[in-house]
C-alpha cells in the first residue's frame, strides 16, 4: 500500500504535461520506491483510524462492523479489518455507530452584527460551532437568514470563520429575515434577478433559495423565488409563513412548487395533513411523488406528536430530518440535532432511516452528494453516535411530551479529516501511561486543543 506522500508525488509526475519520455523511467523509479520503502520504513497510509464501529452509510448501502480509514482529509477505506499498523492513529470505536456527518439543511447562524431581534445578524442566531460538531453536525445550511443585499456580511462574519462546513439558502428578500413585520413583507425588495446572480457568484457556498414568513394573500414572494432557483438551477425551501385560503397549501405543494424545491416544517399544525379519521390527506402523497421534498424543520413551532406520528405511522416520513435551530428553539423542544433524531428513532423510524434522513438525503437535496457519505475519496466528515437505552422524554413544539427509550448522543466528531469533538476522550492515551507529559495530540489528526486548531479544509 502506498503512503499518501508517494501518491501525492506520483500524481503530479503522471499530470505533468510537458515531461520528456527520458522522464518516464525515473518516475517509474520514485513509484517503486514508494511501495519498497513504506514497508522497510514502515511509514502509514493513514492519518486517522476508526477501528470495529458499526458502520450505517446508507448511500453505499453499508449496516455492519467496518473500519473507516482517513487520509489526506478524505475518506480513504471502509473495509472490515484494516491492519491497525498502517494508521498514525487508532481509535477503538467498538459498541458504537460510525455515520456521515450529520447534515442539518435548515439552521439559522448569520449572528454577530449585533441586529438585535432578528435572524439577520441579530441575537436570534446562533453561530454554528456551539451547536453542531458536539451533535455530530459536519455540515449546516443557512435557511434563508441573509439576502441579496447582507450575504457578503454574512460570509465575511460567520461562513469564513466557522469551524462547521457553512452553506446557505438565499433568502429572496434582499435583507433576508431583518424583520418579519417589515423587512420581509416587502414585495419590492423580493428580485429574482438580483438573488440568482448573488447564488451564482457564491456556487460554492449558496445551495438554494429560501422563501419564508410571508404573510400576504399573493403568491408574489413563492413565484419570485421559484423564478430566482430557475435562474440559477438550484432548488427553492418554503417555510409558507401564514397559511391564508388566498394561496392554499395544497396549490403550494401540487401546482407552484417543482420537482426537488423543499417544503418546511412539515409537522407544522398549520399544515392540512389528516382528515377527521386521522389518515393522512392523499395530496401529501401526490405532492411526494411529484418530487415535492418534505423536511422537518423543527423550530420553535413546527413540529407536532399528534401529526408526526400517525404520519409515520401510514407511511409519510420526513424526507429530511433538521432543526430550525434559533434562539427561540435551541432550549425549548427541539434542543439540537441529536435530540430531533432520537424524537423520529421513538416515534418508529429504524435507525438506518433516521440516519439516511440526517445524511445522504439531506446532501441530496442540496445537490451536495460529496456529503452525507464515506465513499472513498469523500470528505472525510465522521460522526461516532453512541444509541443510549433508558427512560427519556421529548417535547414537542406545543409542550407535549413523548416517553422514549433510546436517545442518540456523539462520541465523536470528524471533519475533513480532523477530529473536532472528542466527548470522553477516545481519541486520548491515559494520562497515567504518559510519564511527564506534554501537550498530545497530533495536527494531522487532531483539531481540539486549542494550538491544534487549523482553519478546516473546505
């Protein structure tokens, strides 16, 4: 097995255009050497190694014990004993579940402008770091916090300084969510033109467009939106603000919506989702197989037991399962990431969905399928979930609580190769095995000690 240097140098040697053929036997010669002297030196393919967790990567359709191998910040090998000698380090993961990183596709994080009561800049976000790489969380997506107009502040404060992978919904309000009562019922600042050529200066960064809050009897704002995701071929989220019999819901999801745009909240009480028997409406299943995509959404106020489950119940899951993460929401029912997760595991999701719905899916439905999976050569974005037994509870967006006997909680967390949070030290040597020990960890690894913390790789 070649060390990841030598493969490195033996790319740049096959890629180099203006090589002469008397070239050719020496790099024929450094490839060689590099597959006799890893052995004799005994040099490693690996920076990291997660050895005997329970794999669920649903993408390559893997639910069994595997090792995951990492170099370079790139998944490098999921087999099923890979030797623990080829690795700069090893962790033991045994008795715990190895994921993707956790893909959360609607948070609110555009904080620290000091905007006061609001989601643009103001104290109603969170910046991200504090509730996601200690949930597992690798990936989060702004859902619609900046517009047009405020998305560079939005960059430069938080996507650029984050240590979470940032991306963004591109809110068809030019100030994006700089106040519902004002900001965001203004038709005039709601140009599709404007939105859709900031979403294709930021193709990295800008995965969609996001439609939110209004609360007018037009359908100004979903058809600007839905113009501005054709202009820049990328998929629109609604969250439908308030439901009004001008434009009713089910227009939104059969007829004004296309197929890949996403709808929100989906257990919101709002939504028309069961008739006076409790089935659920046939047009939410219409909807579904015209490509509408259903997520979560949480929030504050957006999720329901006496909706979500006789929903999963007769067969209508959440496409995708995220947080809403706000000021408001971030205490009160839906807590984090993790804790929505263990809600659907209670309600009678198996596992493997839960984990689809917080992974691949979510990837997927951002068109970011470099995510949300350990194919080989992928990021290397790893969460380490440990499936906790006992008596819990959880509270819905009403107070309503639900008994559970499982809850999900991160061992671990792994970023472009770099371990980011480490909850009981797996990653640590005793410090009793140390002697007179000085600061430990490994930068090529390790991104928890603070003079170990490297910007991470994007």
């Amino acid at each position: 097995m070649w060390h990841a240097g030598c493969r490195r140098r033996s790319r740049a040697l096959d890629d180099e255009d203006q090589m002469t053929r008397s070239a050719f036997p020496i790099a024929a010669a450094l490839l060689a050497a590099c597959v006799i002297v890893q052995p004799a030196f005994g040099q490693t393919s690996y920076d990291l190694l997660l050895k005997g967790g329970h794999v669920i990567d649903p993408k390559n359709k893997i639910n069994s014990i595997r090792d995951v191998a990492v170099a370079n910040g790139r998944i490098a090998a999921v087999a099923p004993d890979i030797p623990a000698s080829l690795a700069r380090k090893v962790v033991n993961v045994q008795g715990l579940y190895v994921t993707p990183g956790l893909v959360d596709i609607h948070a609110h994080v555009f904080t620290g402008l000091g905007a006061g009561e609001v989601l643009a800049g103001g104290n109603e976000s969170e910046f991200p770091d504090g509730f996601t790489l200690r949930n597992g969380v690798t990936t989060v997506v702004d859902a619609g916090s900046s517009g047009h107009r405020n998305f560079e502040r939005f960059k430069a404060i938080v996507i650029d300084r984050a240590r979470t992978r940032v991306l963004a919904f591109l809110n068809i309000v030019g100030y994006g969510m700089s106040g519902e009562p004002t900001f965001e019922q203004d038709l005039k600042d709601m140009d599709a033109a404007a939105t859709a050529h900031k979403a294709e200066e930021h193709k990295d960064l800008i995965v969609g467009i996001k439609v939110a809050h209004y609360n007018g009897p037009e359908w100004t704002p979903v058809e600007r939106g839905v113009e501005a995701g054709t202009l820049a071929n990328i998929p629109v989220m609604v969250d439908f603000g308030k439901f009004r019999p001008e434009r009713p819901f089910q227009e939104l999801v059969l007829k004004k919506l296309r197929p890949g745009d996403i709808y929100t909240h989906t257990y919101l009480g709002r939504v028309p989702m069961l008739d006076d028997n409790g089935r659920v409406l046939p047009y939410l299943f219409a909807a579904r197989k015209r490509g509408i995509i259903f997520d979560v959404g949480h929030g504050g106020a957006s999720l329901l037991f006496r909706l979500a489950v006789p929903a999963l119940q007769q067969g209508f899951p959440p496409d995708s399962i995220s947080t809403d993460l706000h000021s408001g929401s971030m205490n009160a029912g839906m807590k984090d990431m993790l804790n929505v997760m263990s809600k659907f595991l209670n309600m009678g999701l198996s596992l493997d969905d839960v984990i689809l719905r917080s992974t691949w899916n979510p990837a997927r439905e951002i068109r970011r399928e470099e995510f949300g999976n350990l194919s080989a050569g992928a990021p290397a974005d790893i969460a380490v979930l440990r499936v906790e037994k006992g008596d819990f509870g959880f509270v819905d967006s009403y107070g309503a609580r639900l008994a559970g006997n499982q809850r999900l909680a991160c061992e671990l967390t792994v970023r472009d190769g770099l371990v980011m949070y480490d909850l009981n030290g797996i990653t640590r040597d005793d410090w009793r095995k140390l002697g007179k020990y000085g600061p430990q960890g490994n930068p090529e690894w390790d991104a928890t000690r603070e003079s170990y913390r490297p910007r991470a790789r994007r």
